[in-house]
C-alpha cells in the first residue's frame, strides 16, 4: 500500500486566507475542485473559480493541497492572450494506474489504465469459462502480474475493474465489491473478488460485458459526443446497453438491457429471443441445415469432420450459401423487432451493433436494419445511424477503464480518501483489506518471470 499523502494538518501547516479550520472541511471543495479538473470542465485558476464559485484564495489553497497530493498538476504554460500567460492546470492522471480484465465465454483480455480511463495496454487470449474457476483465477491474476511489469506504472495500482458476461447488480455509486456476486454460475462459491482484493491490495469493480462494452464505444468509439445510443452485443445471449443523456442508464438493480429475454415468435415458434435469435440457434438450424441437405456447403463442412458453429454458419452465408442467408436474415429480423421497439420508446441518435457475427457478416446488419427502419416511427428513423461497432474486442476494456475511473472519482467515494491522497487509504476499504488479509483464500498466482515470457 503506497504511503499517506503529505500531512495536512491544521498543526503542520499554518492557515491563510482561505484555509479550512480543519482539514475535514477543506474535503467537499478539493472533491469539486479536482473533479472540475479531471473531467475538462476547467483548467485554469480563473476558470475554477468561475465554476465552482469560490474564491481566488479558497482554490489558490486547494490547488496548493491536490498538488502536494499529486493530484494535480500546474508546470505547463497555457496561451497568452493580451497578458500574462494563464498556468493550466492538468490531472494527474498517471499518478496510478487501473487494472483492467474481461471475462468472455471463450476468452479472457486484461490491460492497463490510467486513472482518466485511457487504456495503455491490453492482451486477448482464448479461455474457456466453464474451466475450474481457481484455474481461470490463477491466469487471470498472472495476466495482471505481467501486464504491470510490462507496461511498468509509474504509480502504484489504484483499482481492479472487471467486466463479465451477466448482469451485476446495482450499487451505490463509488462503491467497491466487498464479495463476488452471483453472476457466474460455473463461479458460485468461488471467492474471485476477495482473492483479487486480498492478493492485489487495491478495490476491485465489476459490470456486464454490455455495460462496459457501451461506454468504450460511447467514450471511444462511434458515440463520442452523443446523447442517446442504444449499443447491442449478439452473442449467445442477447443484450443492450443504453445511453440517455449521456449517460449509462442501468435499471434499479443493474440489470437493464436484459432484451434476450423478451418473449418473441419465429415460424410458429414462441420462445426468448436468445433462444430464437443468439448464436445457439444459429448453430442448431446451420446444423440442421447440413444434415436436412438444405446447405451442401454445410454438409461438405460436416461431411470432412468440420464443426458447424455459428461462425461457419456465417461464413457460408456471406459466400452466398441460401439456406445460411435465411437462417442469419431470420435472426436480423427477430432483433430488429425487439430494437424497434426500443428505438420507438429511447428515439436514439444512434443504434451500435457488436459480436463476432455481426463484425464477420453484413447479412445479419442488413435484417435488423430493414426491420427497425420498418417498424419504426418516421421521427425515430429520420436521422438514426445503424451502425457496426469498429472497436472490436477493446472496447470492453475502454469500457471497463472508465467505470473504474469515474467510481474511483465519484464525490461520495473521493471525499473519504481524497486527504490521503490515495483510494487505498478509504476506511471502508482498509478495513475490508485488514479482514481479507486474516481470511484463508486460494493462494496468490504465482508471478511471471520477466514481462513477455506468460503470455506464450
């Protein structure tokens, strides 16, 4: 754990104009003050005071204070314009770094930020979820030891942000996971987030791979500077992440998107539109389709030892195959369907779509489009993009990075540590670190001998 921040005690400094009585009550301003920084919202003296309001002295002395914490920086020369050139004054956002994760059903990414959220590095390999979950724990913590030598922070870790297939519940925000939630079943009973926490020493974040995947493309993708966006994940399971005003909405409980199961009807069938529409069903008529000889394509697949995945499926479809055009046209309309309806209540600017299907093949795009733009009210459909995602597998990590950012600086969570100089230094979380530390959990993964060799 990194030492305190410097002492700011009312004993060890002397109070000028403006100083707080105690420090306790200089904590709501530099929780303004900074955040007004790190967000862009100013970044000179005279445009902190006009924002927030206090005076020249109060955010001349907590500025003094957020750069004795490192918080802040003030060495660069802004423009002059008619006088004295303004000093700017900058986040420090290399003062720690993020580290990052996401848990796919058959991969796992891992990477570095800083503390703005931008990712610095990442690494992809192939998992397999359903694998012993001390197993996967043990790669995953690896993954993170490796990734710190090889990027080589400046500063110490500040936060784990994980992003995983289902829904996380809701929680108040700032607030780190003090256990892991059931959102895994082959996971239940393990303790991934205790033992990350113990191991790492740092909090530890964790949302659904919709939700993170919705803000890297609304921070770093095609949503930059949009207020409403709908962002769609198809993959085994179907999802939405949804942006208004500009922010991710959730639900009361973290668990708005859930539009996989929505009840849907496909050629005399009723089922959930996973079950009509995900990869699953893709895979079982492609297989159908091979065995029925509907598809000679897929046949000649199947007859020389080939799996037929939704992939093949895909594949055969943008060469031309009928009967996999018709499978993966059927699965763009029953989307379409439920989207339309989304895009009639949100009237969303723009409409991202994601998933290895969708980034391979036009056809399934073009079906959900016809579908939306048909069932749509003109107003919706006036000015709406429908779009594939071009971030790929990144953007769950971007995603990933900017929870942790954003929770890391959120008012209530950074008034507690913000005197410190460090998260690490919360109550809450020196607490739940002493206790973790007494607790017996798998022990720590072993480390990587240099900074290349793990991966291989």
């Amino acid at each position: 754990m990194p030492p305190n921040g410097p002492d700011l005690s009312e004993s060890s400094r002397p109070r000028g104009k403006g100083r707080p009585r105690t420090v306790e009550t200089a904590a709501p301003s530099l929780v303004e003050l900074l955040n007004l920084v790190r967000t862009g919202a100013a970044n000179t003296r005279q445009e902190l005071e006009r924002q927030s309001e206090f005076g020249r002295a109060v955010v001349a002395d907590r500025l003094t204070m957020l750069g004795d914490l490192g918080l802040v920086d003030e060495s660069e020369l802004g423009t002059a314009t008619g006088g004295r050139a303004p000093r700017l004054v900058r986040f420090a956002a290399r003062r720690a770094a993020i580290l990052l994760a996401t848990l796919d059903q058959t991969a796992i990414g891992v990477g570095v930020a800083d503390l703005s959220g931008k990712l610095l590095t990442e690494h992809h390999e192939a998992a397999d979820l359903t694998a012993p979950p001390a197993e996967l724990a043990e790669r995953l913590g690896a993954l993170f030891r490796w990734s710190m030598e090889r990027h080589a922070p400046q500063g110490s870790i500040w936060g784990i942000s994980l992003s995983v297939p289902g829904a996380v519940q809701g929680a108040t925000e700032g607030d780190f996971l003090t256990a892991t939630p059931p959102v895994l079943p082959a996971w239940e009973g393990f303790p991934l987030v205790e033992t990350l926490t113990r191991d790492f020493g740092v909090p530890v974040w964790m949302r659904s791979s919709v939700e993170t995947m919705t803000m890297g493309e609304l921070h770093a993708g095609a949503g930059i500077g949009t207020r409403s966006m709908l962002f769609l994940k198809v993959g085994r399971r179907i999802g939405a992440g949804i942006v208004c005003d500009g922010q991710l909405y959730r639900g009361a409980h973290g668990a708005a998107g859930l539009i996989g199961s929505l009840p849907v009807t496909s050629g005399g069938r009723s089922g959930p539109l996973d079950a009509l529409a995900g990869l699953d069903m893709i895979q079982r008529e492609g297989l159908a389709a091979a065995q029925d000889g509907r598809s000679p394509m897929l046949a000649d697949i199947q007859r020389r030892g080939g799996e037929i995945s939704a992939i093949e499926v895909s594949q055969a479809a943008q060469i031309g195959d009928p009967a996999s055009v018709a499978i993966l046209t059927d699965s763009g309309h029953l989307i379409g369907q439920v989207v339309a309806t989304l895009a009639n209540a949100l009237n969303p600017e723009l409409i991202v779509l994601s998933g290895s299907i969708v980034q391979t093949n036009d056809i399934l795009l073009a079906a959900l489009r016809e579908a939306v733009y048909g069932a749509s009210h003109p107003f919706v459909t006036r000015d709406l993009r429908i779009i594939r995602s071009q971030m790929g597998s990144s953007a769950g990590l971007v995603g990933a990075a900017r929870v942790a950012s954003e929770q890391l600086f959120a008012p209530a969570f950074l008034k507690e540590w913000v005197l410190q100089g460090s998260p690490l230094a919360h109550p809450a979380f020196t607490a739940l670190h002493d206790r973790l530390s007494k607790t017996s959990v798998p022990p720590p993964p072993p480390r990587a001998r240099t900074g290349q060799e793990l991966p291989k």
